[in-house]
C-alpha cells in the first residue's frame, strides 16, 4: 500500500515520551508521598478532565487531589516530583526527526495533556523544534475522544484525512481517528511503526 501522506500527527505520550502523569506515577507519588492512592485516584479521576481540557491550573487540579487537607510538603516539591516522570523515548523521537527531515513531511501533536504539563514537556525535550504546532487538550479545550480534537488538527494543518498518518498508543483514540478518514498506527513498539510506515513508502533511507 502506498499513498501520499503529508502529515504526521502524534500523541506524546506513550509515543515520544513517557506518559506525563499515568497511574504508575500516581502510584509511585502515593509511595513517596505516604498519599492513599485510591482516594488519590478517585479524585484524580474526578478532576482530570477538567484540567486536562485548559479549565483549572495544575495548582487547582491539586487542591481538589492531593492539598484539600494539611500535607507535610508542599504543593511545588509535588509538582516537581510530577515533571521528573517526564522522559524521552528516544529511538521514536529520533526516529521522526529524521523522518521528517527526509521525506519533508508536517509534524503535529495532537494530544491530551494539561498546560503545564504539556508546556513542561515541550520545554525540556525541545518538542518545538520537532513539531510544527501543538493539538494539546489544554490549549485547544477539546479532548480525544471527542472527534472535534482531530477535525482541528486536520483544519490547522491543512490537511485532508487521507494525507495524514496518526500514531497513538492507546487503541481507541486510533480507531475515532479512522472512522474520520485519517490513516492511524497503534504505536506498541518503534519497530511495529516502522513496518507499518514502510506500507506508506515513508523508511529511512
């Protein structure tokens, strides 16, 4: 199979980089922070959309999750802890930087992820050099699954569904993005996109 795909849209993490705030860390910070992490997650879960979608700060996200009542640390030595979760996977990275560098292609996130966060990750990893513009929950205050996300992308690339190719490691995002047309790779692994890429004729010379 072969067509004429100009645009790549990823997801961050679990693609790029590490998942910014998963249930592993939030384990992990129950560990570290002696927190419940089941009355952490319940409320994590309760208050996440709202911040992954631009509607409350990292600070109020906190407030409701982790500092509704007196704590021995504080809310920066948190958010410290939260950013060192944050690192690159960097075979994939690499990998489409020279992909797109070699086949001339546009690169976009399109990812939920709240601002801070999402800033953070930019920041350190020095995401803009690699992406062209940034589909991320926060800023745009749409959230996949919701079909409004990826029409959005399309619309700021300028991109038809069947020029774009999205990768995501999570399998249901994957399938919203090809029932709106757009070429999709469930990310499990660098070496399975690869082989998937290589039916789009995009390899590495």
């Amino acid at each position: 199979m072969s067509t004429a795909i100009k645009t790549l849209f990823l997801d961050m993490g679990g693609v790029i980089l590490s998942n910014g705030w998963g249930t592993a860390s939030r384990k992990l910070a129950a560990e570290k922070f002696s927190l419940d992490f089941t009355e952490l997650n319940d409320r994590h879960k309760l208050a996440f959309d709202a911040y992954e979608t631009g509607k409350m700060s990292l600070h109020e996200y906190l407030q409701l999750t982790v500092f509704y009542m007196p704590r021995s640390f504080t809310p920066e030595v948190f958010i410290e802890f939260m950013y060192t979760q944050s690192q690159p996977l960097t075979d994939m990275l690499q990998f489409v930087q020279q992909l797109k560098q070699q086949h001339g292609l546009k690169v976009f996130a399109l990812n939920n992820e709240g601002r801070e966060l999402n800033e953070y990750r930019i920041r350190t990893f020095g995401l803009d050099k690699l992406f062209d513009a940034f589909v991320s929950s926060a800023f745009v205050q749409l959230r996949k699954p919701d079909k409004g996300i990826y029409q959005l992308a399309l619309d700021i690339a300028y991109t038809r569904p069947e020029q774009a190719l999205y990768f995501d490691d999570r399998l249901m995002f994957i399938q919203v993005a090809h029932s709106l047309g757009i070429n999709a790779i469930h990310h499990t692994s660098v070496e399975n996109s690869k082989k998937e890429l290589a039916q789009y004729g995009l390899s590495l010379a």
